[in-house]
C-alpha cells in the first residue's frame, strides 16, 4: 500500500535511504522489509543497488543519472514508488514520528500465549531460531489496545508514550511481525477483505541477504532430493508438507480411516483392484505412510501384494524402509512385499504391462518443465495460431516429442508459459506400464485448464500442474482417463473444520507445546483433533492466533480444493 494516496510526491533534490531496512533473498529474488511499517516489497537485484545508492542521503539527480541506462529510463518512478513506502525520505526527516499517523494491525500468523496479565509471542520464521517475546503487563494492555481501529496518536493519551511507540517498534520488525502498520484501519476493508494491501496479512519467512552479496538461485531438482533432503521427518513435517502426510493418521473428515486406507476403500469399491494378486508401483513414496496403509489395507481386503517404490532421495527411501520394517513389527514386517527402484522414474527401466494399481502423490510438480515463449512453438504472442510440431520436436525432450507424437493441443498457452515434459513423460510411462485394467492416481495441486505457476515458498522450486494436457495424454495412448478433486476421490467430510496455518505459524505453534512438554505432530488438525493433543497441558483458549476453516479450504498450510488426481486406467 502507498503512504500517501494523493498524485505521486515530488522528488527532493537529496534522499537518504530508510535506516529501518532489512533484506532477505530467496530463489533468484531479493525482498525489502520495512521495519518500522512491514511493508513488503520483491524487486530485481538491481533495484537494490538503486536503494543502497541513496544510502546516507545523496543528490536525486545525480544517482538518476548514473541509472539512466537501466530500468528503461523509469528510476524517477521507481524513486517516487519507494518514497511511498518510506523506503526513501529526505535527510532530516524523523522516521520514527511518521508512525505516530498509522494504524497497528496484528498481522495473520501469530502465536502468543496469555498468562493472566502477561502475553508472550512466538516467532520462527522459515529457518530462523525460535524466539519468545515477553510482554510486560503494561504491553500486554498496549497489545490488547492493537484493535485496527487506532491511530497510534489516539492510543498515546492512554498508555506511556515511549512505551506505546517502543513496543509497535519491535512487534513491526522482521524478527517478530507480529503488526503491520496501516495507514487505513481495518475497518475500511471489512466489507472488501480483497481490497486490503498484500502486506498486511503477508510474512517474510525467507533467509537473510545483504545488497551486494549473490542471490541464492532456485535449486536443480534432481540434485535437491538426491542430496539436500537429509532429514526425512523434517522435510515432510516443515519444507513441504503433503495431503497425505497431513492425513496419514486416522482422521474424522475420511471415517476414521488414513489416506493411505481411504484410497484403497475407494477403489476397491470402483472395481479398480483386481482380486487375488495386486501389484502397486508407487512413484515417490515420501516417509512410506502411504505403502504402510495400501499394503495393510490391500491385505485385509484378501489381496496378496507386490508392491514397488520407485524413490529418487536416498533419505526418503531409507525412512520408506524403516517404516514398512520395523515399525510394522517383527512377523509382520512388511518389506519382504517391497522392492525398491532407487533413482529418477523417468529413467526407470520397469516392465511393460506389469502394474494394477500406480500411485504418484504429489510429485509431479517436481519433474522438469521449461519456461518457454510461444514463438518457441511457432504461436503468435497476440494468442492466435497452431503449435508448429516440428518446433514442439525440437525441443528434444522425451516428453515434447511425446506431445508432439500425439497432437496433444498447446494452443492456448499463455506468454510465457511453462511445459512440463516431465510430467507428460510420466503418463506416457505410466501407460506403457499399466496392466489390462490397471488404475493409475497422479495427484498434484493444479487444475484441468489452467496452465502451470511457479511456487516458490518452499525451499525448492515447483510448478502447480495442468491436468488437461495430462488428460489428453493418457486418453491418446487408449487409457480411460479423467480429473477428479482429490477431497471428491476420497469422498472427504467437507463439514469438518481445519486448522490454518503457515510453516512459520506452525513451526511456533509447536514450540509452545514444547514448553510444555506437548510433542504436537504436523497432521490435518480439527478443533477436536488439536484439543485431544494438548489436552491436560495446554488451554487452547489462551492460545492465539489459532484459526480454523473449511476442511476444503484450508488445512494447515494447504488449500485441500486445489489439489486434483489424473484417475486413468488401461481397459481390461
């Protein structure tokens, strides 16, 4: 949001940059936090070094003429934008009086517990340490007074000035972020939620950076899960939680049942299990939840299992192994079902026609794609025309020449646009090798039109996906195929409520249970589930900001509705 709201501010002759910056950087791009209002703010690199010029005040023009090659001739506006922001001020301005006029809003994603007239707040932003911040009983009554109705200078005739001021000081700062400062109260975006800037309910979990140093580049993602995952539990229950880790316990919005059993219930119902002898691939099988419960669950139905994992982390696969050996328990250990494929599937040499059942649980965000123009394939960037094939072969991938192969329609790709051979490769051996009458589940956050974005909050990069191209894919190579919201597959509870968070929000939350001796596990938390957990130990109602909402809508750091299932099986 813009500090002023009138026509765009005059530029001084001399700036000076804000002394209350700091920078974090994350896969190729650079973020400024305002520490005295939150505001956030991603830019290029070089927009950094255009900030740090102004630092300890300079001439305007000066610094727009050695700029005047870069950014298109548009530095004066790039100045005038940041001067919005605070970002620069004139020389003699005191940055700390201009807070006086704004409005101090308790952001989203905080964690705080009240012990009678004291608060304390808990922040573990992405992979910073764990803090506490103790308030005092007279902050706790300034905390209290934050109701996003006030302007700072209607709050100090009520509380201590220095320690009115002091406190919205630190709760603004990147290490707590706990307010936002607003030059509107909240009031004004009651009726239209949509309407309010970004930054008041945004956070910065990323790492820090200094203008000048190199920017951390987006990971290789086969390099990544061969070598960066190193500890497994972590990298599900922090970096990228999935759907079925967070229901890979028994939950009441799937009956009582995991995830791992409901889709065995569900299929088997469909008549997309054989009898007698079944044998499962699962391509990327994380901590091995999944196997544990389609195995057991396949077992229990009168089937006798083979069952294969196909894992490119070497962690993943030794904590698959650990969970379906010796957590399973000694006459039952269930490894003695599994084979195991270490490496990337799309190198996996495997049998043709050798599967009845294929599960991919969101893995295919990970497989290669390329960021493309629309010339590359011979479109028109106004949105007309046919992909050229030969151009879609010259991309010499296996899985561009296998859309090229089956006419798969492109037409419509935005510019740019992102290609996930990858993913299309994989259908294409999924479909080599499916038995007659075998059922293959690839699920993914994506949609059946919508062409894939770039996620770039986890610590590694991953394209949502586009379902119809992999529709079209799977029917061209005579596979009976559809989309399906994974919650409809599962035939989930959407009556049950969900508790929202974000990694950060969590990770603090269960810090706090730590305190007090609660090991809170990272799994899709209903009100029922969270007070069963802390029960005896910790009063919920003490505790904020816990949220809750349709199970569909949010789950912990996840939005259940987005994430859809490529259901394709081979006719019998």
């Amino acid at each position: 949001m813009l500090r002023r709201m009138s026509s765009a501010p005059a530029i001084p002759p001399r700036l000076a940059r804000s002394r209350h910056l700091s920078w974090f950087a994350h896969m190729g791009a650079v973020y400024l936090f305002h520490d005295l209002y939150g505001y956030l703010m991603e830019m290029s690199p070089d927009i950094a070094d255009l900030i740090q010029a102004f630092d300890g005040g300079a001439n305007t023009e000066t610094v727009i003429a050695d700029f005047a090659g870069q950014f298109d001739g548009a530095a004066p506006e790039m100045i005038q934008t940041l001067m919005a922001h605070a970002v620069f001020l004139e020389p003699n301005e005191d940055e700390v009086e201009g807070m006086w006029a704004f409005v101090p809003i308790k952001g989203k994603w905080n964690v705080w517990q009240r012990r009678g007239d004291r608060l304390t707040l808990w922040t573990a932003w992405g992979e910073r340490p764990v803090q506490q911040l103790f308030l005092d009983p007279d902050e706790t009554k300034i905390w209290d007074a934050f109701d996003g109705t006030k302007r700072l200078v209607e709050l100090r005739h009520h509380h201590d000035n220095a320690k009115l001021i002091g406190l919205a000081r630190k709760l603004v700062h990147s290490d707590v972020q706990a307010v936002k400062m607003s030059l509107m109260p909240w009031g004004a975006y009651a009726a239209r939620p949509a309407m309010a800037p970004p930054y008041l309910s945004s956070t910065m979990p990323y790492p820090a950076w200094a203008p000048g140093l190199p920017v951390p580049a987006a990971a290789n993602l086969t390099s990544y899960h061969q070598h960066d995952i190193v500890e497994a539990d972590a990298q599900f229950d922090h970096t990228e939680t999935t759907l079925s880790h967070l229901l890979r316990v028994p939950h009441p919005a799937l009956g009582g049942r995991t995830y791992g059993e409901t889709l065995v219930d569900v299929l088997v119902a469909r008549g997309a299990i054989p009898e007698g002898h079944v044998r499962v691939l699962e391509i990327g099988a994380g901590l091995g939840y999944v196997a544990r419960d389609v195995l057991a669950r396949l077992r229990a139905a009168g089937r006798t299992v083979a069952y294969t994992i196909c894992e490119l982390a070497p962690a993943l696969e030794a904590a698959q192994r650990l969970r379906l050996g010796t957590l399973s328990g000694g006459a039952d250990d269930m490894t003695h079902h599994v084979t195991w494929v270490s490496g990337d599937v799309l190198a996996a040499k495997l049998p043709a026609a050798s599967f009845d059942l294929i599960l991919s649980n969101e893995m295919v965000g990970d497989l290669p794609a390329r960021k493309l123009s629309r010339t590359d394939l011979g479109l028109d960037l106004d949105g007309t025309g046919t992909v050229d094939r030969a151009k879609l072969r010259a991309l010499d991938t296996a899985g561009a020449n296998l859309a090229a192969d089956l006419n798969v329609v492109l037409d419509d790709a935005p510019e740019p646009f992102y290609l996930q051979d990858g993913a299309i490769e994989l259908v294409g051996k999924i479909a080599e090798w499916l038995a007659p009458g075998g059922t293959a589940i690839v699920s993914e956050f994506g949609d059946i039109a919508a062409w894939p974005k770039l996620s770039t909050h986890l610590d590694h990069p991953e394209l949502s996906t586009h379902f119809g191209i992999l529709v079209q894919v799977a029917r061209a190579l005579k596979l009976d195929a559809k989309m399906e919201f994974v919650i409809d597959l599962l035939e989930v509870d959407r009556d049950q409520k969900g508790l929202a968070t974000t990694r950060s929000h969590f990770r603090a939350l269960r810090a706090l249970a730590t305190d007090v001796g609660i090991d809170l596990l990272k799994i899709g938390y209903t009100p029922a589930l969270l007070e069963q957990a802390v029960a005896g130990k910790l009063e919920l109602a003490q505790v904020g900001d816990l949220r809750y909402d349709r199970f569909e809508d949010r789950l912990m750091g996840l939005v259940p509705h987005e994430f859809k299932a490529l259901v394709a099986r081979r006719p019998a």
